[in-house]
C-alpha cells in the first residue's frame, strides 16, 4: 500500500457488481450502513440493437426495483423503454399435444414480468446507487488480497486488497461474485456442482407472428427452448442443447439455422425472418454448502446457480439481496449484532430451502422432458393438459415463478 491510499473502513462491501451485487446495494440505499461494491468489469454499454443477454424479471424482483429506484426515477426514464412487459406464458411439449397456457387476467396482475438486457438493467441499478451517498461503486478494481479472519469474534474485519493498492475493511463480507466466486473460496465454503454436460445457445430473431408479449416454451428431447419478447419485437432465445448439437448449430449458415429453429419451434412465432450472432454459455447447476459464517455473506450465484430453463437464476439472487438486507437492516434496528452468524443463519434460513427445491425442480424438468420413452411422454403430456385445466394448482406453480 502506498502512503496515501489509507484503508477505508466500510460496514458492507459487496464483491461483485452483477444483477444481485447492484441488487443489494440498492436495497441498502436508503440505510445508515456504508457500502462499498467492487467490480472487476466496466459496464458494457447499451447498444443500439438488444443485447443477447436478457433476463425474465418477474413480479417481486421488479416492484423491488421500482421501489429502490424510487428517488432517481430510473424506472421512467428511456432504458426502461428497452423492458419488454410479458403477460402470457405458453409451455408446450413437442413430443405430443400437451401444453399449458398462463395468462396475466385470469391471475388478477397487470404483467407476469418483464424482460430485459441484462446490461440495461445493470445501467437502471447502477444510477440508484450512483446516487445513494453511503454508496461507494469502485470498478474497474481487481481483487488483489482478500483476508478473512475465520473467528467467531465479531468484532474482526474482512480486509480486501484492491489492484490500484487501496484497501478496505469490512464488517460484511458479500460475495456477490458469482458462480466461481473468490469470497466462498476464501472462506473455505464447500460447493456441489454438476454439469449438464449442455450449452445454452442465445440470439435474438425476429418472427413473422411476432411475439404477442408472451414468454414461448417448448420443451424438446434434445432440451428446453425459450422465446422471450424483446421491446424492439424481436424474441430473446435460449435454447439447452448438447454439446455437440449446440456447436453444430453455432456453425450453420443463417438461412439454415433459422430454417432449422421454425422447424424445431413448430412455426408457433411463425417463419424466423432474421437472426443475430450467436453465443453460447456452458450450462451447469451447484449449490454452496453454507451461504453464511461469521461476518460473510453468499448471495446470487455465487451461492446457488440453476438450469436457466424457467428463466429463475437471477430472481432467485435477488429474493436473496431483498432477505439478507432486510435481516441485517432488522438486526441493526434492534440493536442486536447484525453481522454475527446467529443473524446471517435467519437469511440463510429463510432462502437456502427455497433455492434448493427450484435447483431440483429445474434439474427435474430436464430430465423429465428429456425422456424418449413413448409411456413417459405420453403421461407427460396428459399431465400438462390435466395441470391446465386445473386452474387452483396451475397459479400456485405460476405464482411460485412470480415470486408473491
Ligand atoms: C443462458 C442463460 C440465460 C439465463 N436467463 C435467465 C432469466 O431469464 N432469468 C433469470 O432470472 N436468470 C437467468 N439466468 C441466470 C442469471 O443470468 C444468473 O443467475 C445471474 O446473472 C447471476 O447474477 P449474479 O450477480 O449472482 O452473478 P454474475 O452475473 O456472475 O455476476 C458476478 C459479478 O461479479 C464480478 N466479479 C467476479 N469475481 C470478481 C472479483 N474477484 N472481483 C470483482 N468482481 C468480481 C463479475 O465481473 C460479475 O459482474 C440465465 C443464465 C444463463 C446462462
């Protein structure tokens, strides 16, 4: 450290400015803690085309959001215009004739959600806390050090080492640096983790039929398949494939490629009229052991990561940003010893069984659908038909997508 760079000392501080990092900073926005959120990449900026990334933000997260961003009405300004409001889902297994239908009236809501680049909305929560005074965001900043004092003393600090030299103190420790995070490794937290041996392949089309505002889902052998709508018109997809298939279907020419998904997606959107360049990201599922010790924190995917066929990865984060902010800021309120494991272990409570049974039932679905056997497909598609005529059970499932 060099002479002038003092330590700084902060309550909070957050590693990682992904979608849940951002989303507890600005859930401690309006607090009496001092925060610091350090992230290692610049923020891409906003293109003119939709960007590839996207995420399904369904109800809680996004009147969360609104909440937060209450004082810089980020949510009125023109990124929010690039938030694509969704009030229908249709599921549908091309295997057979079963399909299930949601729909935003029949459940009483204005929208199931929205969907949005996740750089857009990354910009959105930066603002709030850009404006938030006990707010410090340092990026581009590399972790250097990290040293976190394994002890039940809850008076000891976190001390990280940043690449400009600077060093803070902490009396929280936050991992909120995803699925490889440094801090779960740090504080020597055991994690499973299992590939699905399959990449998810993501680009943005456009479609004869357009997208009606509705999330499309089709379940395939092969795997799952998602059209999400885009504000622009065009559908955000994500499509599970094997490795081998996905790498096939990265080197098509464009013409064959959007031949293939209308075929593949049974032309429900219609004829695929153009296509952006595509990605791939490696699909896998993991689950830390423990998302708490003494003065540290997990959150997002550095505790939990999921298959991303219902679109729930980064909801599931951000009901944990809401539970941990609200557990710590309770605890800080009454006087008690807000950062001690018996406080930690109530967030920890109240969200690793939540999360665990969505890692299952996404792991479940997958295999599920992936079942060739002609009597397995078939039950499956009855028991789509039945489970969308049975209004009471099909809202409890959609209302646990929703997060109320
Ligand atoms: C193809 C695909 C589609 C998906 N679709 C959806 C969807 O529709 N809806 C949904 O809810 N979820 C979806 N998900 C899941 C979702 O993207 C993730 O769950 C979510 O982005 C996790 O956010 P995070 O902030 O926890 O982690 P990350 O997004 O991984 O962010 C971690 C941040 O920490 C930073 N960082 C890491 N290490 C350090 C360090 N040492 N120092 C400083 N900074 C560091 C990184 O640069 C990064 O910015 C999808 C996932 C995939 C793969």
């Amino acid at each position: 450290m060099t002479q002038h760079q003092a330590q700084r000392d902060f309550d909070i501080v957050i590693v990682g400015g992904g979608i849940v990092g951002l989303s507890f900073a600005c859930e401690l926005a309006a607090s009496d803690f001092t925060v610091a959120v350090v992230e290692r990449n610049e923020l891409k900026a906003v293109g003119e085309e939709p960007d590839c990334r996207v995420s399904a933000i369904n109800r809680f997260a996004l009147q969360r959001f609104k909440q937060s961003g209450k004082q810089t009405k980020v949510w009125q300004s023109a990124l929010a215009k690039r938030a694509c409001v969704f009030d229908k889902m249709f599921v549908w297994d091309q295997t057979g004739a079963g399909q299930i239908q949601f729909d935003s009236v029949e459940l009483g809501v204005a929208e199931l959600g929205v969907i949005i680049e996740n750089n857009v909305l990354q910009h959105m929560l930066l603002e709030t806390v850009k404006a938030a005074d006990n707010i410090s965001y340092l990026c581009p900043e590399e972790i250097v050090e990290l040293a976190y004092p394994q002890t039940t003393d809850e008076s000891a600090v976190s001390v990280i080492t940043l690449s400009s030299g600077e060093q803070l103190s902490a009396k929280l420790l936050v991992g909120a640096d995803g699925a490889n995070s440094k801090v779960r490794e740090i504080a020597s937290i055991q994690r499973t983790q299992q590939s699905y041996q399959q990449q998810g392949l993501v680009c943005n089309v456009a479609t004869s039929e357009g997208h009606q505002h509705t999330a499309w889902q089709c379940f395939m052998p092969t795997g799952p398949l998602a059209f999400l709508p885009l504000y622009n018109g065009y559908s955000s997809i994500v499509w599970s494939l094997d490795e081998g298939l996905a790498q096939d279907y990265l080197a098509l020419d464009d013409d064959a490629f959007k031949h293939v998904l209308a075929q593949q997606s049974e032309f429900k959107l219609g004829e695929i009229t153009d296509v952006s360049q595509r990605f791939l990201f490696p699909l896998a599922h993991g689950h830390a052991t423990d998302y708490v010790k003494p003065g540290l924190a997990l959150i997002g995917d550095a505790a939990h990561s999921i298959h991303p066929l219902a679109g729930q990865g980064a909801n599931l984060g951000i009901a944990d940003a809401v539970a941990l902010a609200d557990v710590i800021s309770s605890a800080k309120k009454a006087g008690r010893q807000w950062n001690a494991l018996h406080t930690l272990s109530k967030y920890q409570r109240q969200r690793k069984g939540a999360n665990k049974v969505m890692e299952m039932s996404m792991t479940g679905f997958k295999e599920l659908f992936g079942q060739e056997n002609t009597l397995i497909a078939e039950m499956r598609n009855a028991g789509l038909m039945i489970v969308d005529h049975l209004p009471g059970l099909k809202y409890r499932i959609i209302k646990q997508a929703l997060g109320v």
